[in-house]
C-alpha cells in the first residue's frame, strides 16, 4: 500500500499554513479587565492603525463577567496576514 498523504511533508512537524489560518479570519477579540484595562486598550487601538493598510475596524463593548468589568474590543483588519502580525506583535 502506497498511498500518499494530502498533508505529507518531507520537513517533520510541519503543516500547510492553509490548514490553519482561513482567508476570512479577520476578527480578533480581546477581553481587557483590570485597572489599566483603558490605556491597554488605547494602546491596542493605536497598534493596530500602524498595521498594515491602516483601516482596522475597532468596536468595544463593556460587559460584566463574574462582578468584573471587561472591556471586550473587537478589531476586525483587512486581511488574515494584518491580523497575524498585530496577534504576534501583541501577545
């Protein structure tokens, strides 16, 4: 039996970046909390206007998780790649 796997790879560990990251995974959601939840988020925003065209849609909403106020900002980019970038760039 000779078949061959879809996803084979002669590098070990390896997989299609396709497989993992979709095209229209744009949005990314942060919930903040704390007492620098505010600057944190500020901070965030302007981050995400130096990537890449610059035309990342911010929203927030202010929700209450377990008696705690969390700032859940929602950045929705361009494209898949801006994401990623601002993702590594922030973790």
């Amino acid at each position: 039996m000779n078949e061959k796997d879809q996803y084979e790879s002669l590098a070990c560990n390896c997989v299609e970046v396709g497989t993992i990251i979709r095209e229209d995974d744009t949005v990314l959601t942060i919930d903040l909390s704390g007492v620098n939840a505010q600057s944190r988020f500020d901070t965030l925003k302007e981050e995400a206007a130096k990537i890449g065209s610059g035309n990342c849609k911010i929203s927030s909403e202010t929700v209450d998780e377990n008696g705690q106020t969390v700032i859940r900002a929602m950045f929705d980019f361009d494209c898949t790649a801006e994401k990623l970038i601002f993702q590594m760039k922030n973790s």
